[in-house]
C-alpha cells in the first residue's frame, strides 16, 4: 500500500471561478478499503468525498461517500473528479466513462474545463401532498400549492423530492426541520429534498434551488448536480417546451453556484440526461497512509 495517498479538494458548479460545492477527490484509491475511504470522507467533512479506482467496464470507476455513508452516485463529485483529473495533466479533455452503482454514465470533458456528466435516464417515483411537505420547510401548503405543479421523488441516480415553491422570497426563508426532514426520507427511501423556484422569464436562470440532505449527513449542500438532472427532468415532463436549462443554487450559503442540464427526448419519453459546470483549481491535501490507523 502506498504511503501517501493523492486527496484534494476542489469546488464544482462555481461561478465566475467562486462559490460552487466543495468535494473530495482521492484519486490513488485502489488500494483503500471501504472502511478507509469512509474514514477519509468522515476527516475531510465534505458533504462527499469521491474515490478513483480502476474500472474493466469503463475508463474508471468511482465511489462516493459522504461523511457517514457511501452513496450511489453524487454530481458535484462527478464534476469534482474529472476536473482534478483534467487540471492535474491525467487526462486530456474528450469524452470518458466512469462506472458508479448509479451505472455506468458518460463523461465529456471540453478544452476550456468544462466537465459534462451523462446521468442515469429519470424515474419518477412517489408523488407526496404539499400538507405532508410544507411543514418540514416551516411554509404553508398553500405555498406549494399556489404552483399548480406536483410534488415528486425522481431519480437520475438519486433519488430527490422535487418541491415546487411559488417564488424566490420565499426559497430563501424556508426554515428546514432538519430532524423531520430526515425522518421523511428514510421513511420515503429518498435521499434529499430539493425546492425550487421558477425565476422570471426575463433571466438567464431557470429555477433557484436549495438541497436538504441530513438523511445522508449534509444538512444543506451549495450545489447538487444529481438533483439538477432530476429536476431538470422534472420541468422537462410538466412545463415542456425547454431542454436547456441552468440552476443557481448555494446563494443562501454564500457559495453561489451554477448547474446547467440538458434533456434530450420529448415530454413522455426521455432519452438523454446530462449536467455540466466548472470547477476551480483543485488543492492537494497531504494524507498519509498511517493517519487511517
């Protein structure tokens, strides 16, 4: 086993080179064990740590961790990865394949640093009544309601519950019970809860968005590429007509961060899912082998 293993830490989705999500990004994984790379997820505290492994079904393979348990599939470590592994010179910029417990996804990789992520074709799971949600955001119904839009779980690799609010104030006073929130989706079998608002017309951004994960240990995250997939299928289903869209998301936390999503296919039938951003430069951390002990 190696003794000194290559982790850094790197922010996805950032704007202007600011803001965005930071992950983990360990990419001598090979040799570490479950047990470790939770260890390593639990030190560096971000809401996930990625690990970079070698694949025979895809270019690598990849696992995700949070602070306190491994996930299938997380975007913003996604974008993290690939990122550090195109600034640090392991690859050049084209298109790759990452295997995840989500499947195996596409990955392109443009010139200028941009990574793009293929994400897992959307389900649309349980549907839940703006009276069971509203509390959990410390709003009324009436305020989900007012959208004529439905409350959703739907997965491209994790499963959200996309909650629909009628403005932008309003995102920003939600006042999560974090406690009832994670209750909700370990009863639900769902990870998150995604909310979001249309914004007007005029502006560049689709919808404002905020992530509430305490299920998985992340009581807010800055920027959630899985849930952007699902949501942007979301919009894609019930208001039709885009197929491009771009999220901001993190405000609240003052780490603004910007998520476009692609859907390919019409209203019923869709055919393609992916979710790109920028990364800054990543940052080596030294860890050693013995700090695992």
């Amino acid at each position: 086993m190696a003794d000194v293993i290559e982790v850094y830490v790197v922010n996805a989705f950032v704007a202007d080179n600011q803001g965005g999500n930071p992950a983990g990004v360990v990419l001598n994984a090979q040799s570490l064990d479950a047990a470790q790379m939770q260890t390593i997820a639990a030190e560096l505290g971000h809401s996930e740590t990625a690990f970079v492994l070698s694949s025979k079904k895809a270019d690598f393979r990849v696992r995700f961790f949070t602070p306190t348990e491994e996930v299938d599939f997380c975007g913003h470590a996604t974008v993290a990865t690939f990122s550090t592994l195109f600034k640090t010179e392991k690859i050049a910029a084209g298109h790759y394949f990452q295997e995840t417990k989500a499947g195996v996804l596409s990955i392109e990789i443009e010139p200028d640093g941009r990574v793009t992520m293929g994400q897992a074709l959307p389900t649309f799971g349980a549907e839940f009544t703006p009276e069971e949600i509203a509390p959990l955001l410390g709003i009324h119904s009436e305020d989900i309601l007012a959208t004529g839009l439905p409350v959703q779980a739907v997965s491209t690799g994790m499963s959200d519950i996309i909650v629909p609010l009628i403005d932008e104030a309003l995102l920003n006073k939600i006042k999560p019970d974090l406690d009832a929130i994670k209750a909700f989706n370990l009863a639900s079998n769902t990870i998150a809860i995604h909310v979001f608002a249309i914004t007007p017309t005029e502006s560049d951004i689709s919808a404002r968005c905020r992530n509430f994960a305490p299920a998985v240990g992340i009581d807010e995250e800055s920027a959630t590429g899985s849930a952007a997939g699902a949501l942007a299928s979301y919009l894609h289903r019930y208001q039709g007509g885009k197929y491009r869209y771009l999220f901001e998301q993190g405000e609240i936390l003052n780490k603004r961060s910007l998520l476009w999503a692609q859907v390919d296919g019409d209203e019923e039938i869709i055919e393609n899912v992916t979710v790109g951003g920028f990364s800054d430069k990543p940052q080596r951390i030294p860890f050693r082998i013995e700090e695992l002990a």
